[in-house]
C-alpha cells in the first residue's frame, strides 16, 4: 500500500493515501485537545504527544524503507496534518516540520543516513532552514560550523539537525555554497526563546553551534539538490525522492493552517448553533454568519483539492521519471504559499462574528485565531515574494529559482 506499484510505475499514478494512519490520527484528536492549553504554557509540545507520533510512524513517513521508513506518499503527511490541526495547530506544525526532514536527510550521502538511522530507525529530526551558519572548509574535507539559527520547530524532542549554512568552497576564489548540514543533538545548544503570540505548543526555539566539526558527507549544497544530483539517490531509488523537495516543505508549512481553520469552523459551528445575540436573533439565522460560514467551507474544500491535484502531479511525474516543468513547479509554490493568508483570513472573519465571548483567553476561537496568525508570519508564507518571481517570470523575466 505504502510502495508505488510497478502498474504504477508504469502509468504515473500516485502511492494510495494510508488510510489506517488518519483514522490514528483521528483517534488522538480529544488527547490533542485536552494537552493543548498545557503545550501552549510550556512552549513545547507534550513529550507523550511525540511519543504516540512516533509509535504511529508518522514521523517516518517520508523516510526510506532501506532505512527503516515507511516511503509513503506526501499526501498521507499532508493529510495526517489537515487533520491533527483541527484539534492543535502547534501538533499538526511539529508533525510537518519535522517529517519532511527525514525526506531532506533521504537526499544526504548514504553515510549520512546511516549515522542517523542504522542503529536508531526511529530517530526524528528538526531544523532551520536560514543561512544562520558558516562553515568553513578544513584540510580533510570537513567543515567547522558556527552560527546560531532561528524559528527550530520540536527542537526539544529531536534527535539530529539539519540547518542552513553558507559553506566555503574548494576553489579559495568562490563564493560560500548555500547548503544544509547535519549535526546530532550534542552538538546543537537550544536557546529557549520561543515566547510568542501564536503555535506555541511548537516550540520553535533557537539553536547555537559553536565551532563544530563535520564531516563532509553531513553536507548537502543546495545547487546539487535543485539539479537532481543527491547522493542519497545511490541508495534511494523510488520515485517519492525525485519529488523536488521545495515543493513539500512549501506545503508541510502551509497545511496545518487548512486544518486549523477547519477546526475553528466547527468550533464556531458548535459553539452558536443556539447562541442569541444582543439584540436576541439567533446567530445560527444570521444571513451574514450563514454566508461566511458557506464560503469558508467552500473554500476549505478547494485547498483541499488544490493541494492533492499539486502533489498528485508531481507524484505522478516522479513515477515516470519525468521533470515537472518549473512553470507548474511555480504555480504550486505559490498555491502552497497562498494558503495561510487565506486561513487567516476566513479565521479573521469567524473571530468577529464570535463577539466578546472570543476574548478570553480559554477561548478555543482565539487559540487558533492566533496559531493561523503565527503560520501567516512564516517566512514560507509570505506569499507575495514569490508572486513577484512568478509573475516576473510570466513576462519572460525568469531566473534561476532553487526554491522551486
């Protein structure tokens, strides 16, 4: 179920979804409520929250079967998410931030994964994706890391790291080489600075790296991932990992968001289905209330469809070993990246028709009005950036793009 099959192969049609892992997820849906406030408080979430992540293999879903991964489709990660954010944002985040790293590392030098997976299959990885670090080339080969790294989510409870970093080339005359590298959690300081409004339960710390030696086979430039030329490739040969990986952290970013506003729609739903308001209409026979809730329902609905065609697509163009053509590549980013404004949004419009009650601070209709503000803030999810390079490059004013 987990493997595309060899009809597959042949006609490009997408790995199933694993069923049996939402209806899991569903399952801890009232647990994942129940923590949430708690979570929030802590900034981090429940140690027992990634433990029953990890015993449902959600965290290997992207993660090679030579290495002890389940290799499913994406669409089974996104989905896990859609529905985990109904119930908590800040779990669904962890839960996407974290598994498309083991789809990053899948791209790494063989060596590389089995320093992390051989003895320990079931180890998870976060990281940051900004250029905090420099490292700098040494005699054998290997690098000495240094820099400090923002925005780290479920740091607390990984076991490796990949972050950003500006490399020094062979040739001294080059420029640094945007790469990530890939460090075990001793070598990482978390610096616990994730105090803020919204996917608190995410705990999204900071990380400093203090003159670390690494080995060259944890380093993976970026230009070679874009290219096609991982060396990971030598040993995972499926198609999940000819997806470009771009296009999954785009929508692991903005996914959560589609279920959090799900979730605060039956909240709202829930909570005025009987409600008065001042002047004693009932809310439930609100024209206005009832068209919102219509068009966020709609819309929810073509997110949904929009994100399985996009990744359905390039599902089937890997099956083939066909590039999806940057053009397309463009516009799925931009419908990922389109996702958690227009979350917000609807999330804007509950929030008000809400009142007063909204307010305070137990409210459910305020904790994921304020975790969907958090996920619009997200550097993947300012839309507008890449509608600039997009529509440059409808207009024939196209560049290179390793983001795609």
């Amino acid at each position: 179920m987990l493997a595309l099959r060899e009809a597959d192969r042949e006609t490009g049609a997408p790995t199933p979804v694993d069923e049996p892992l939402i209806a899991a997820a569903r399952a801890l849906s009232a647990d994942l409520r129940r923590r949430a406030p708690d979570d929030e408080r802590a900034c981090r979430l429940d140690a027992e929250t990634v433990a029953e992540f990890r015993a449902n293999g959600f965290f290997s879903l992207l993660q090679p079967r030579a290495f002890g991964g389940r290799e499913a489709s994406p669409r089974t990660l996104l989905r896990l998410q859609a529905v985990l954010g109904e119930a908590d944002m800040s779990a669904s985040w962890v839960l996407g931030n974290m598994g498309i790293v083991a789809f990053h590392l899948a791209l790494f030098a063989p060596q590389a994964q089995a320093d992390v997976w051989s003895e320990a299959p079931g180890a998870i990885l976060a990281s940051s994706n900004m250029p905090g670090g420099r490292g700098r080339r040494l005699q054998d080969g290997s690098f000495e890391l240094s820099g400090q790294w923002r925005f780290s989510s479920g740091v607390d409870h990984a076991d490796w790291v990949v972050l950003g970093a500006l490399c020094e080339a062979e040739d001294p005359g080059a420029g640094p080489i945007p790469s990530a590298v890939l460090l075990p959690r001793r070598d990482i300081v978390i610096v616990p600075d994730w105090d803020v409004a919204g996917l608190r339960g995410t705990g999204s710390h900071a990380i400093r790296v203090d003159s670390v030696r690494v080995p060259g086979h944890r380093v993976l430039p970026h230009r070679e991932r874009f290219l096609g030329r991982c060396p990971g490739h030598a040993v995972n040969t499926g198609p999940l990992y000819r997806i470009p990986v771009p296009q999954l952290q785009f929508r692991t970013i903005s996914t959560a968001s589609i279920g959090g506003l799900a979730g605060m729609l039956a909240d709202f739903l829930a909570a005025n289905g009987a409600r008065t308001s001042m002047l004693s209409q009932k809310i439930a026979e609100d024209p206005h209330v009832q068209s919102l809730c219509a068009t966020i329902d709609a819309d929810l609905a073509a997110m949904r469809a929009v994100l399985e065609t996009d990744i359905g697509t390039l599902e089937a163009d890997a099956a083939l070993a066909r590039d999806t053509p940057l053009a397309a590549r463009r516009t799925f980013r931009l419908n990922a990246t389109r996702v958690a404004d227009r979350c917000f949004a609807h999330a804007a419009g509950l929030y008000r028709a809400a009142g007063a009650e909204a307010l305070y601070r137990g409210s459910p209709l305020l904790r994921v009005f304020n975790d969907l503000l958090a996920a619009r803030q997200h550097a993947a999810n300012q839309y507008e950036v890449h509608a600039r390079i997009d529509g440059a490059a409808l207009f024939g004013a196209e560049r290179e793009d390793m983001l795609l």
